[in-house]
C-alpha cells in the first residue's frame, strides 16, 4: 500500500507540473511550483565537490576547540578517480584546535533526498583511528534533520561505510549534506572525557574521505527505532510544563548482516499522544502538559516502524506555590525567600568539576524557586559574603520531590575565619577551618512541598559566624524554596 | 528442446573461455529461458491453516542424535519439532519459526518438513516462492536429498541445495550439489546476489531445472548457474571413492528447514533477534 500511495503521489506531482506547464503561456510559474523541484543530486564529493559552498568545509566553532584548518583535499590518495578528502587530525596540544569537525552544506536551496535511502562513503585512515561521528542534516542554520553514526572503526585500507536515512520521506529541501567531527588517536586505549588527562598521549592522524554521495541501496532493512531508549516510563507532570523526548535512535540491517544504529533527530518521527487533551507533542518531541488532569501516553512512529519506548504523563494540574513561612522577619536570615529580603545574592551554579548538575531559578506568578536536574553534587554559594549566623538555630528549607525516593544530603558548611571554601578533594570533608553539619533528607512526600527545619548542631554548634555554602549531593531532581536561617 | 539451446550456449561459453575454469561464471544471456518443464505434477499452496498437508510433508524431529548425527552433521544447535510453534501453515502460508528456548537439552527449536516417502520424483523442476528470516546464525534451505541414503549413504546418494541462505548475507542465496569427491566444504556452489534488495524483505522464486546431465539454478526469472557432470568431474576431489561421479540420477525428495547455528553459518550473536519465520507461498514440482 505504500508504494502504491507513493505511486499515486509522483503521479499527481507531474500532472500538476503538467499543468502548470500548460498555463505557462498565461502566468508565470508560481513560488511554490519551483519549490516542488529541488535537485535531487546523489553526489557530495567524488573528485572535486559537488554543489557545495565555495568554502566546503566549514569548521566547527574554534571557540569550542575544532581545527579550522585540518581539511584540503589529496591528489595523491583516492579510492576512485584522481582526489580525496584528507583530514589532517591534531593531536592533542594543537594551538590552532585539538579536534576535527566540519560540516558540507548545499549551495543552492537544499536538495530533494527522499529517492535515497543511505548515505555512503569511502574512507581510510593512516592508522587505524576511529571517527568519532559521521552524519548529514547539520547546516549551521536550521539543523532540522541531524542524523549521527558514532564511533566509526576505520581500517588502513579504504573501506565503504553506511550511514541510513530514518525516514527520507522528511527530506524535501536538505542543506547539511555531510557532518564529520573526529578527535586525536587514542594510542594506548585510555581515552576517558572525565579525565582530561587521558587525552594527552593521544597523536594526530589522517583520514582520507571519497565518493561520498546518497545512494537508493534497496538492501537497507530497519531492524529497530526507539524513543527514550526503549524504555517505557511512567511520569506525573504539572499542567504548562514541558518534557522533550530524548534517546531516539533507529537501528538498520546492512546487506553486510552488520547492525548499524544511528541518532535521530526528533523531526523524523512523527510523535503521537493518545490524549491531546492531557498533553500534545510537537515535531520535536516536546510534550507540552495542557490539561489539568488525565493520563496519555505519548509514542512515535518511524516511517513504518513502530518505535519501541513510550512516555505515559498524567497531568497533576498547576504546580503549587511553596507556602508563606510565618517566622517573623526579625529573626530570619534568608538566602532564597520571596518572603524575605535575603542577605546574600546566592549562586546555584559554582560549576563544580564532575558536576551533572543543571540548576536554575523559575519563575510562577512572580514565585521564584530553584529547579534541580540529574544533580550529583552542586552547592549554593554565599562564600564572597559569609552569613553570622551565631544567633540562629535552624535552616529552612522547602522542597518539592518528583517521587518519593528522592534524597538530598545537605551540608551546610561554615567556611571559617579565613573565608575560603576549604575541601579535602579526596574525600569530600571540610579541612582547615572549615566546618560542615550534614543532613540528608529522604521519606519525602512527592509532589508536594515538604517544609523542614535543620538544626545548626553538630560541629556548628561552636561554629557557624561565616556560613558560607550548602552543598548538595544526590537527588537527583528535587525544587526548592524559601531557604533561610532562623531562630524561634 | 528449448534446454538444448541453453546447453549450446553456455558450451559455447565455456569453449571461449576455454582454459580459465570459469564456466559457471558465463554471463546468462538475454536468450536463455529460465524453464523449460511447465507440467504441475504437484503443488503445495499452502491454502489450509493448520499442520502441513500429512499426505505430503513428514518431519525430521530432534538434533540428529536419533538418526547418529547429533547437530545434523553440522553442529547445528537447534531441535527439530512437529509443534505449530515451529511449523504451520497460516494464512496462506507455510511458516517455519526458529526459537530461542531451551527444548529437550538445545537451545534453539526449529522445523525441518521433507516429502520422503511421500513425493519423490527424479529430474524436473522444483520452485518455491519464499520470503527469508534474518540474522547470523539463521540458516535457511530448500533442498532435495535422494532416496536411497539408507543404501547409499550420503554423499553417494546426492544432495541439491536449491537455495540456501545465511541470515547475516540478507542479499545473498547460493545453490550447491553435493556428491563424491564434491560435498560440504567443497560441494560445488554457487551464489547470487540480489541487487537493490534483500531477501528477507519480500517473496522470491527459489528453482532448479534438473535433467539427466544438467542441474540449473536461477531465482526470480534469473538463471544463474548450471552444474553438469563435467563440472562435477572436473571439480571433485579424488581421494574418495567414484570421485565426481554423477549422482543425479534417481528419485529425490523435498526438505524445508531452517537451522540455528552451525559450522556453515556460526552461532547466533547479540544481534539475532528471535523467533526468526521463513515464509514460504508455495512449492511446485514440473516434469
């Protein structure tokens, strides 16, 4: 039935052509007959490029460490014909940029790449390196279709490899023809992004690149698609809050029996909610919660395939406001208080090492709070401005948990008489002056606000006239509000 | 008669190449015709839901211990039932399912149907139109064995692989026979590569025509290889008894299985998707 819709569909595009071409005599052609036409050319690179900028690679960002100047071409080295791409990749201490990455645009409007379903290239290496990604859809204007094939083995010989279309149906007009970003060789193996120092034995390399082109190979078979990794979650939102559906990758059977799995951009898919009134879902996967109450469920479809992994929402209505506290003003120093005037200007993001941690402050109604995602370890600093909190007896806090297994340790820490945070990188405990009082709240009731109370005990009890900091560790998503010193 | 033209024509191939032992790798010109024996002496079209028809198809059942050769010969992992999980038809359609699941000591169960006793027939033509499962370690067949293995143990009583097909080759089929001098590792094979497509995406015709001095081999309406006692003699190894000897000349029976695993097409990986289903619309004999 497929063919045969398409089949239908060509046929309608050339009457209506024809059409148009019949009139030609009476009116010009319209915009959009022209835009029907985009050139469906195949080739991106053979011997020269094709139908690219006049400046066909254009270099990652070098504020974000991409070598502008590793890419030319070779008339030494070609798999086919008399040229190559040659990739000079730097290693690690390379002043002009420590990693490779460019992209090939279309010089024209895009082109119609819906008869192709892969895109195929040839490459080899100098030794046997590993392109980090390869993909198409990027054009460093609208990025609407990236698709990425990552971690690419290549060999010392030239090797053909694959990259499929999701879903070429969605490619009318593509300008990113072509991505590549690769980094140093990883000599002894030991490549760890958390450790930056693994990197610098690594050495530069070279990566010769040919024939690329979009093929119709006919011998690609989807094997899987998913969304949010396959996973089927089950998650309660407040109304007029949004969530993106991430971890969407489409998995394709080579006529080389090889398995070969690809991210997708949410754009290929196309998204459904089981009930728009709970919650829709947009070409971008960003379920936005519209009702007040109800479930749905949210699932996608990837051409003809089914993605594995859903999202089911049930709507929790508006979100609440964290209550008013009622200590009197004259014996509270706030940190984060619409009800107070606070003391110091708090920073939630101290951009501590290792941290995953995204916080930010929102805003309903004028309430402001502070939001807490996939926290490791974070902290709320007031260290440029210590609070004396020698007269005060408890911290406050409100926070708001997703679920009821959520736990938060807090340490609250008095950074001493010199005024410096103080840590034992090792172990994570207060040297120096430091000291620290730690809490960890769990059993909290989710999805509602729960209003504690800390007492400045333990090594505080002696010491807390330059508060300085309260770290936080675990969570991993919690909100909070209303923190303040105070005393009854 | 039509048959002679082919054979005058692929001989005259090899007469050019002559010297370069590359006959069966002729070019198939645009005048050869594909078959040539259009008699239906049976079909099987797969219209009842249920088992396969009984006054056609029997089962080999078990992993080959019962018969002395546990793994079939092969190592194969799977054990063959008569269940409809592994066989049925349905909807028009012969379905063979391989499964992971632990069955009576192996890991895998299958199916593997054959008319012996029940069709037998020697020379004609023999077509099915299947669809192929997919992954490493799916192993596929559609063959015929003669009837006289019990007298003449295999491989003097011959085996014509019709097509055979290993799910990590999704675009390639081969067709084989195998006899003295000419079996396993080096029966005589050829493959075909489908262009633009796979197997195990849609329906293809899987045929032999086979006469007293020539087997030919072609899906869809492409011939692809032909096998006669020349090649059989000129191929064989000779450390055996009748080295290259021309076998093809009794009565054979229909087998349709799918293995797992197995020296041919190695275990299944972490890629294997299981149940893996062979399809097959029909089987069709001429003469």
């Amino acid at each position: 039935m497929k063919n045969i819709n398409y089949k239908i569909g060509r046929t309608t595009i050339v009457l209506g052509l024809l059409l148009i071409f019949n009139l030609g005599c009476e009116r010009d052609l319209t915009d959009e007959a022209v835009l029907a036409t985009f050139p469906t050319t195949a080739e991106i690179y053979t011997d020269n490029p094709v139908g690219l900028t006049d400046e066909f690679f254009i270099s990652f960002d070098p504020a974000v460490g991409a070598n502008p100047e590793a890419f030319g071409t070779d008339d030494n080295e070609s798999y086919e014909g008399t040229s190559s791409i040659r990739i000079d990749v730097p290693g690690p201490n390379d002043p002009n940029g420590t990693f490779a990455g460019c992209i090939f645009r279309d010089r024209g409007e895009g082109r119609n790449l819906t008869g192709y379903d892969a895109l195929t290239f040839w490459a080899k290496g100098s030794t046997t390196g590993v392109l980090g990604e390869v993909g198409f859809g990027v054009d460093f204007l609208e990025n609407k279709f990236p698709v990425n094939r990552a971690n690419i083995q290549l060999s010392t010989d030239w090797r053909k490899y694959v990259i499929p279309i999701p879903n070429p149906e969605k490619l009318v007009q593509e300008r990113g023809m072509f991505l590549i970003a690769v980094g140093s060789f990883d000599v002894l193996g030991n490549d760890d992004p958390a450790l930056a120092d693994s990197f610098s034995d690594n050495s530069g390399w070279i990566v010769w690149l040919d024939e690329i082109k979009f093929e119709r190979l006919g011998t690609t078979l989807t094997v899987n698609a998913e969304i949010l990794d396959g996973q089927n979650l089950v998650q309660e939102s407040f109304s007029n809050t949004t969530t993106t559906i991430t971890g969407l990758s489409q998995t394709v059977n080579l006529a080389t029996g090889e398995n070969v799995t690809v991210g997708v951009a949410p754009t290929y898919f196309d998204f459904n909610s089981s009930n728009p009134a709970v919650a829709t879902v947009d070409e971008n996967g960003v379920v936005n919660v519209v009702g007040q109450s109800g479930t749905t469920t949210i699932t996608a479809v990837l051409g003809n395939n089914q993605a594995q992994g859903s999202l089911e929402i049930t709507a929790l209505g508006d979100f609440p406001l964290a209550p008013v506290p009622d200590d009197p003003a004259a014996n509270v120093l706030s940190i984060f208080s619409d009800s107070y005037t606070d003391v110091v200007d708090a920073n939630f993001t101290p951009g501590f090492g290792g941290s995953t941690t995204q916080a930010s402050v929102l805003s309903i109604g004028g309430e402001e709070f502070v939001t807490y995602e996939n926290n490791n370890f974070t902290g709320i600093m007031f260290d440029n401005n210590p609070i004396d909190g020698s007269a005060m007896s408890f911290l406050h806090v409100d926070i708001f948990a997703p679920d009821a297994s959520t736990q938060v340790e807090f340490q609250i820490r008095d950074i001493g008489s010199n005024q410096e945070i103080e840590t034992n990188e090792f172990t994570g405990f207060p040297t120096g002056d430091d000291v620290d009082y730690r809490v960890t709240l769990n059993g909290l009731t989710p999805n509602e606000w729960n209003s504690i109370d800390i007492p400045l005990v333990g090594n505080l009890t002696t010491q807390r006239n330059n508060l300085g900091a309260i770290i936080l560790v675990g969570g991993p998503s919690f909100i909070l509000d209303n923190i303040y010193f105070f005393t009854e | 008669m039509k048959q002679m033209k082919i054979l005058k024509s692929i001989l005259a191939c090899a007469v050019l190449l002559a010297g370069t032992l590359l006959i069966t790798n002729c070019e198939v010109d645009e005048t050869q015709t594909v078959t040539n024996f259009e008699n239906l002496v049976m079909a099987d079209e797969f219209d009842v839901d249920g088992a396969p028809d009984p006054t056609l198809w029997t089962y080999d059942i078990g992993d080959g211990s019962a018969e002395g050769i546990p793994g079939w010969g092969n190592n194969e992992l799977q054990y063959y039932t008569d269940r409809p999980e592994n066989v049925k038809v349905e909807n028009g359609l012969l379905v063979i399912t391989a499964r992971e699941e632990a069955f009576d000591g192996s890991s895998y169960t299958s199916a593997r149907i054959t008319t012996q006793n029940l069709f037998e027939q020697q020379y004609g033509r023999f077509e099915a139109r299947i669809r192929m499962p997919l992954g490493k370690g799916i192993w596929p067949a559609f063959w015929l064995l003669g009837n006289d293995c019990d007298i003449n143990p295999w491989p003097q009583c011959g085996e014509i692989d019709v097509m055979e097909y290993l799910g990590d080759a999704p675009t390639i089929v081969f067709g084989s026979a195998h006899g003295p001098g000419y079996n396993a590792g080096d029966s005589i094979s050829k493959e075909y590569e489908l262009e633009n497509d796979r197997f195990d995406t849609g329906f293809h015709v899987f045929g032999i025509e086979w006469g007293p001095d020539y087997i030919n081999y072609y899906v869809d309406d492409e011939l692809y290889q032909q096998i006669t006692p020349e090649t059989t003699a000129e191929e064989a190894v000779d450390n055996v008894p009748n080295p290259g000897e021309w076998v093809f000349n009794r009565p054979f029976y229909i087998i349709l299985n799918i293995a797992v695993g197995g020296n041919l097409p190695g275990a299944p990986n972490e890629d294997t998707q299981f149940p893996q289903r062979m399809y097959v619309d029909y089987v069709r004999v001429y003469n």
